[in-house]
C-alpha cells in the first residue's frame, strides 16, 4: 500500500462544475496535510493547507480532512479551463513534522 | 516571497559524468530537499538537509551524494550519471520548528537528461 494515494485520472469536468479531488494516507501520525497544484513542465505550487478535522475554504478551494478515515478532500468550485493542471497531495510523516511524502497526483481537466 | 532557485532549466549529460545540480534559496529557510519526480512514480525524496553540512538520505539516495556548506545552497551531485538518473529534479526549502505549516517551496526544476 502506497503512503498517499491519488487516484491518477484524468478527472474530466465541465467549466463551471465543482470538480473533487480526493486523497487517502496510510499513517496514522500524519498532522499536516497539503494540496499543490502542478502545471505540466512546472514545478508544484502550494494551494491549500489543512491540520484540523473538518473543512477549510480559500476563495474556490475547499480542503475536507477526516482524520479517521484518513482522507483528504479537495474541492475546486466553479473550475476553469486555467484549473487544469496535476494536483498533488501532501502529507507530513508521523515521525517527522518537516518531512512530507507525496501522492502520485490527480490530473484534472477543465472542459471549455 | 520565497525563491528558490535552481541553476538550470534543462540539462544533457553523458553516461559517467559527475553532475552538479544547485539549489539556492533567499529566505533563511532551515531545512532544503532534493526530490525527482517521474510519471507513474510522483516525488520521491533523495537528500534532505537539516542544517549546514547536516544531511540524511531520503528513500533513494543511490548513485546521488549532497553538499551544503552555505545555509542558502544545497547541492545535488550524480558521482557517475546513468541513464536512469534521467528524470525531472526539484528543489524545495522549508523552515525549521513547524515548518509543515507552510509546506514547502519549490524550485522550478531542472530537467536532466543521461544520454
């Protein structure tokens, strides 16, 4: 079993849609959990960041975390053509805060 | 903003080279990372750094050594470049106590090519 898994896509949606990216964790110590975003031939950006169960919302992002059943969520409202890119999810190890491992990413395509 | 920044965009090496890759960042972070990235396998750690002249092995560490002599400067060296070696490379930087609060920075990567 992967550490964090990412299910590969493409994850294809409508312009305007709310699009779901979704993400699972293997270790239970994990405290800090990130969303980048990756254009093709970039390097990832950080977009979200989420430490407490629940929801946290930037501007179009959403990120849901539920430490129980070890997933992490992200929502990107009203997407856009400019959304499309590979998005990453991060989560720190439990045995070191500074330490992160990342899934393999989720390719979202943003449909004109 | 933070800036991290890697010395070249592309790079074509020979098989045996010894390759240097640099890594700066201008903002005092303590901790600096060296990572590749491959499709199918996502990031995957290869050194990480602490600390001038402090550094532990992430999972593949393997045909790669590091060097930081400077707190802003992290080196990635290929003793003996193969043509598995031939991958994306991102540097990233991050501050020390809770840094995972912030998450990490990234370079804009250098694209290595063992031909």
């Amino acid at each position: 079993q992967k550490e964090v898994e990412q299910n590969s896509g493409p994850l294809s949606v409508p312009e305007g849609a709310i699009a779901s990216l979704n993400c699972t964790y293997s270790d239970r110590g994990s405290q800090s959990f990130f969303w980048y975003r990756q254009y093709s031939g970039k390097s990832p950006e950080l977009i979200m960041s989420i430490y407490s169960n629940g929801d946290k919302e930037d501007g179009r992002f959403t990120a849901q975390l539920n430490k129980a059943s070890q997933y992490v969520s992200l929502l990107i409202r009203d997407s856009q053509p400019s959304d499309s890119a590979t998005y990453l999810c991060a989560v720190n190890r439990g045995d070191s805060s500074y330490k992160l491992i990342f899934g393999s990413g989720t390719r979202l395509l943003v449909r004109p | 903003d933070v800036k991290v920044t890697q010395s070249s965009r592309y790079l074509v090496k020979r098989t045996g080279e010894k390759v240097f890759l640099e890594c700066v960042q201008d903002m005092d972070h303590e901790n600096m990372f060296w990572y590749r990235q491959d499709p199918g396998l996502g990031l995957r750690l290869i050194y990480f750094s602490y600390d001038v002249k402090m550094k532990e092995k992430g999972d593949i560490p393997e045909g790669y050594s590091v060097s930081r002599e400077k707190k802003e400067r992290f080196s990635l060296i290929l003793e003996s470049a193969s043509t598995n070696q031939t991958s994306m490379y991102l540097c990233a930087s991050s501050f020390e106590g809770v840094p995972t609060l912030y998450g990490y920075t990234f370079g804009s990567g250098t694209r290595l090519t063992v031909v």
